[in-house]
C-alpha cells in the first residue's frame, strides 16, 4: 500500500489580503492596483495616490490606512505589489525593506 494515496495538491493560494479583509471587497482591491498601474505614477512612498482613489470612489479613507498600516503596507508600490505577490504581511511581522 503506498505511503501517499492522492498525489500532493499545493493548497490554493490565500485570499488578498492575507491580514483580515480589507474595508473593501477584492473586486475594488483589483480596480485600485489596476488605476495605481494605468496612471502611471512613480510612488512617492506615501499613500497619495491610494488616497486620491479613496476619495473618488466617496469612500472612507481611514478604515482603509488603518487596514493598510497594520499589514506594513505605507506606500502605493508597497501595496501594488504586495497585491501581485499575494504577500499581504501579518500584523506584528517586520516591515522590511520599502517597496520602491
């Protein structure tokens, strides 16, 4: 009798973001890294253009940069691609190098 008897299946990847759900649904999540990408901005390393974004969806801006600083995510490219890397941080993990 084999030791394994299903092959190894990877468990599928954990929903963005990994640190709770954000005060927003995934759909929304997906529309503001794809509105970061398509303006073409070079981050700043601040949230201004998360913010901008925030602000013209009417949404509440604060709920969001608490959600955003407990995962160490303090800038648009830290956010950007944490996203395409589905590596949100945990809260409490060391921030790390700076996205840039």
């Amino acid at each position: 009798m084999p030791i394994f008897a299903e092959p190894y299946k990877p468990p599928p990847p954990d929903p963005i973001p990994i640190f709770g759900e954000p005060p927003f649904g995934p759909a929304l999540m997906a529309e503001l890294v794809r509105t970061l990408e398509q303006r073409g901005w070079a981050c700043d390393h601040t949230l201004k253009q998360v913010k901008a974004f925030l602000q013209a969806k009417d949404l509440d801006v604060e709920p969001v940069f608490k959600w955003l600083y407990r995962s160490h995510l303090y800038c648009d490219c830290a956010l950007v691609k944490a996203f395409h890397q589905h590596t949100f941080p945990q809260a409490g993990d060391s921030p790390g190098p700076r996205a840039g």
